[in-house]
C-alpha cells in the first residue's frame, strides 16, 4: 500500500495524477534542476532526493500502474467522512462535509491550477455523501463566494475558498486524515489537532 506517512509522489512534483509522461518529465527536469544541491541558490538536498523518488516510481509505466491503484484506495480512506451510522442532518456533519470538499477542491487547484475542477460525482465519491446531500453544502460554499462552477460544469475553489482554507488550518497533512470515527460512530473533524 502507498504509506501514507511518506510524501504524495503528485504532491512532491506538483502535478496532477491526470498527468501524462510528457507533463511529468517536464515538472521533473525543472524541479531537479531547482533542488539540485549543487544549484547555490535554491538547492535543497532533502527535495532533491523526494523529487527523485517520485519520478522514479511515476514514469516508470508499471511503477506507476501499482502506484496509482494504491494511491487511490489510500485518497479515498483518507477523504471518507461518514460510516453508515453517521446522521446526515447532524450540523456538525455539515461542516464536515463542507470543509471536507473546500479541502478537495483546494488540493486540485493547488495540483492543476490550470484543470481545477472537481465533478460532483467524483465529489460525492470522495466525501462518501450522496449528491442529493451535498446540493445544499455546494449551494453555501457557492453564495459564500468560496467555489464557483467551471466552463465544464465541474466546481473549483476561488481565491476566498483558498483563504477559507487557510483559516481552517490549511488542508490536511498527509497521515493525517481529514475526518475520523470517534467513540459511537460520530465523526470528528481532525485537522492539525483541532475539533
């Protein structure tokens, strides 16, 4: 399984796992070029060697492949929010999901600034929240000015739903999920130690 504990192979090369091998090998010589520690400037051994780990394993065509389907069992309990004992009327719940989708969507434009939208089915996969549920979450972060509808009808973050984030510690940490059970099958909002 991809350890969560270890850094987002997209993450350290800061692009999208929609990426082609083209794309990827661009990102790499840029970013090796840049962390390289002979480079005076910003040289940076420790994100060399990540860069490095990371490209290794993405544009290896069977790296990847087993990569990829660990990495998305991993996403997806890492983003899961409800278990089938959770109220969906429950207030607090709806913060979570809220908060839980502003993160989504704040990762994907942070990981294609240029293809930032998430569909609502791929968001009602990631969050575990039917799409009927998630209407009224989208409808508020919407009238708050924190997401907006692309041209393709997928939603994105706006510069305030980056901010929002931000305020609500940043997104979560790799390791760290988003979201965990509690005693009682509650669901408790978990982010850089806070409730």
């Amino acid at each position: 399984m991809v350890e969560s504990e270890q850094s987002d192979h997209y993450e350290v090369l800061q692009v999208s796992p929609r990426a082609d091998h083209e794309t990827i090998q661009r990102i790499f010589r840029h970013l090796a070029k840049r962390f390289h520690p002979d480079n005076t400037e910003s040289g940076d051994p420790e994100r060399f060697k990540g860069v490095m780990e990371a490209f290794r394993v993405l544009s290896h065509p069977n790296l990847r492949a087993k990569y990829d389907a660990e990495y998305e069992q991993v996403r997806e309990l890492r983003w899961r929010i409800f278990d089938q004992e959770t109220s969906v009327s429950d207030v607090s719940a709806d913060r979570r999901i809220r908060d839980a989708a502003l993160t989504l969507l704040y990762t994907a434009r942070r990981n294609d600034p240029d293809r930032p939208g998430i569909g609502v089915v791929e968001l009602e996969r990631l969050l575990g929240c039917p799409e009927e549920h998630m209407k009224f979450h989208l409808w508020y972060l919407r009238e708050n000015g924190w997401i907006l509808r692309t041209e393709s009808g997928a939603f994105a973050i706006t510069a305030s739903g980056v901010d929002r984030v931000l305020e609500l510690g940043g997104p979560a940490k790799n390791g760290v999920p988003l979201l965990q059970a509690e005693n009682g099958g509650n669901v408790a909002a978990h982010r850089n130690g806070s409730g």
